[in-house]
C-alpha cells in the first residue's frame, strides 16, 4: 500500500506563500517558536564550483519544511533548518560534521558527495544523529539511508545503455579520481570487459584540474567510438568542450548523477550538449508526482529546480512521516522506522528502502538528452525501443 505522506499535497498551497524570511528558518520565523523546534542540518556544497547542488538541497528541504511547519510541525514542533556547507571538500567534512552537532541538531539530510560522507557521516552517527544521506558511494551503505541511486545501481544500468548503443563499441573512461566517481568507472570498466566491449582508455583526473589535454590526448589516440566523462561540475563540462576543440572522436555519455543539471546547460554550447547522453534521474519536472514540488519551487525562488532539491524534498518528508509513525524523535526508533521505510510515495516516486542496506530498491534512473530548446528529456529511443539513438560524435 503506497503511503502518501499528507505534506507532499500540501506543497503547491505552501509555495505561493513561502517567502525569504522562511528559506532560513522552515517557514517559520525564529522568535515566535523558541524553544520548540527541532533542528534538522541539510549538508551540501552551499559555495564553490557544486554550489548549484547544494543550494537545491537546501531550498528543496526548505519547501518540505515549510510545508510541514504550516500543517503544525512533527509532532507538535516546527522544523528549523539548519544550512551547512561543506563545500564538496573532504577535508572539511568532520569539522563541518562537528559544528552542525553543536547546534543540537536532531538529523542529517546529506551530505551529497561521497567523499565527504566517508569521513563524516560516522561523525554524525556517533552523536546519535539521524541520518538521509544523498551520497552514492556503496562504501556508505548502512550509514543512515538515501532515497537515491547507488554506484552500483548506476553502473549496469550506464553499461546497458554502451551495449545497446548502434554499432561496435570501443570505450574510452576519463574519470574523477573523488569516491563516488572513482567507484562507478571501475564498477564500468568491469562490467564492460565482461561483456566484451573494449576500454581502450582509463584515464583519471583530479578534482582540481582545469586543464585535461594530457587526458584526453591519450582518450584521442584511443580511438574510441564512445567516451564516458564522470565528472563533478564543472569539470565535466570542461572536458567535453576540451574534447570538442581536440577532435576527440566517439559519442559523448555523461555520468548525470555527478554533472546533469543547469551548469551543463548552461555553459556548454546547444550544439555540442546534444551530441551527448546523459544517464542519471529524471529533471524534477520529469517526475510524474512532482508537479506541486515544481510550482512550489518557482514561485518560491522565481527559477527552475535543480536535479536534487526533490531528492532532498523527499528525503525530509520522509523523515517526518516515520518520526511521526513512531511518534518518537528516539535515533533508535526512527532509525529503525527508515530502515523498513516501504511504500512512501513522494515527488520522486514510491520509495522503499532495502533495510541490509538503507539503500533505495529500484531508483529511478533514465537516459537523457538535450532538446532543441536546451532542456533534458527522456530519449524516446532508449524509452520506446529499448535502444540508445546513434548520435554523431563530438
């Protein structure tokens, strides 16, 4: 039985009415609630080149709280927000971990970068805080739960799409050397071997870079009909227009899970995004069951959502449907309610989480392109006929 949590119909109604005032507090001023309140950190990149994603997450948990805090809050408190940036940085990550528990927050929605998760979401548990993590690393597992896909989710179903494109593959890697990145190139270059298609470069970079003509010098001489780019923003994007300049042959396929979003749309040139393919999760306004989400968040911020803020939105509604299911803020009790989570219906689909795990069974993920009118859709190829078009290489 789908369990529709009442705060995701309440969401269009909250949106026309959400104002600045309430990004920072959950829809509630500060002043008229002291002392009862329950503090949920969302951690992202709030600055920096993945700022784009983290100011998603943020504004997306913000609508959720807004839109429970008018419905009279969980269990009788208004939900504040905590904004906790950690700029995609690993090396920030215990310290951001730790300034966040000393302001008494009672969970997590975060962090979205694998690499930051590994070092802080132990932080967090060990303080009894609980966990919703957007991290996709498999080395996460178990570490609270995510409402979104993992690595080795995303990998057979990016390996699929290479063995179904038109004509005989031969497969260049360029990779990001960070956790999540890292781990679905290998899981990539494994499974492609193993049906027989041939990597003939696996090349790495770091997440500093600017620069990858000795990258993608090695991916030319290669020879490869397709070139897999898995990248954060707004490397991605450099190495697609880089490869473009150099002649780089074969079709471009974009890890979307790391680099699909407005960044890509909006500094690599029309032309040049269409000779892509992106593998991630629908566009928020893909999702059948988002469409109150989607007018929320323009009216609220006078733009287009991101690809994770609904990610986010859910994650938080979530949170607040089994705390109140077990009518408890107890991290033993709410923990264990997220872990046997089934059937919750949001934005971004019906969630079940697999409790060995704390990982979503059956994410949603699509294949994608970029239409005339520079948005993503779904390719009608890869929908209808169970085929990836033949797309002219960079």
């Amino acid at each position: 039985m789908l369990r529709r949590s009442p705060v995701i119909a309440g969401a269009l109604a909250v949106g026309a009415a959400f104002g600045l005032a309430a990004c920072s507090s959950g829809g509630t001023p500060q002043n008229s609630i002291a002392g009862n309140v329950v503090k949920i950190a969302v951690e992202g990149p709030m600055t920096g080149d993945q700022s784009s994603t983290g100011i998603d997450m943020w504004r997306g948990a913000s609508l959720m709280a807004a839109t429970v805090n008018q419905s009279g809050g969980v269990l009788g408190k208004h939900i504040e927000i905590v904004r906790v940036n950690d700029q995609a940085q690993a090396s920030r990550a215990v310290a951001v971990a730790e300034r966040a528990i000393g302001k008494h927050i009672e969970a997590v929605v975060g962090p979205y970068n694998s690499a930051v998760g590994l070092e802080n979401l132990p932080v967090y548990l060990r303080a009894g805080v609980v966990v919703v993590r957007l991290t996709s690393n498999q080395k996460t597992n178990s570490m609270g739960i995510t409402l979104q896909p993992m690595d080795y989710q995303v990998a057979p179903f990016e390996a699929s799409a290479v063995e179904k494109m038109a004509g005989h593959q031969r497969v260049a890697i360029v990779y990001d050397t960070s956790a999540y990145t890292s781990g679905v190139a290998d899981q990539m270059k494994t499974l492609l071997t193993a049906a027989g298609i041939p990597v003939v470069a696996y090349q790495s970079f770091t997440s500093t870079q600017t620069q990858f003509a000795d990258v993608l010098t090695a991916v030319k001489a290669s020879s490869p009909t397709v070139v897999y780019y898995d990248g954060y923003d707004p490397q991605a994007e450099d190495l697609v227009k880089q490869a473009a300049a150099m002649g780089v042959p074969g079709t471009c396929l974009v890890d979307g899970l790391a680099a699909q979003g407005p960044t890509f749309l909006s500094t690599v040139p029309l032309a040049l995004a269409q000779k892509c393919v992106f593998s991630g999760v629908p566009t928020a306004a893909q999702f059948s069951d988002a469409s109150s989400y989607v007018t929320a968040y323009k009216a609220a911020y006078h733009e287009d959502p991101g690809t994770w803020g609904v990610f986010a939105y859910d994650s938080l509604g979530a949170l607040v449907h089994e705390i109140q299911a077990v009518g408890s803020l107890s991290p033993a009790k709410v923990n264990a309610a997220l872990l046997h989570l089934s059937g919750y219906a949001g934005a971004t689909g019906t969630t079940t989480i697999d409790p060995a795990t704390g990982n979503r069974l059956d994410p949603p993920l699509v294949m994608q392109i970029v239409d005339p009118t520079g948005h993503y859709v779904v390719s009608p190829d890869w929908s209808q006929r169970g085929a990836l078009p033949s797309l002219p290489s960079l």
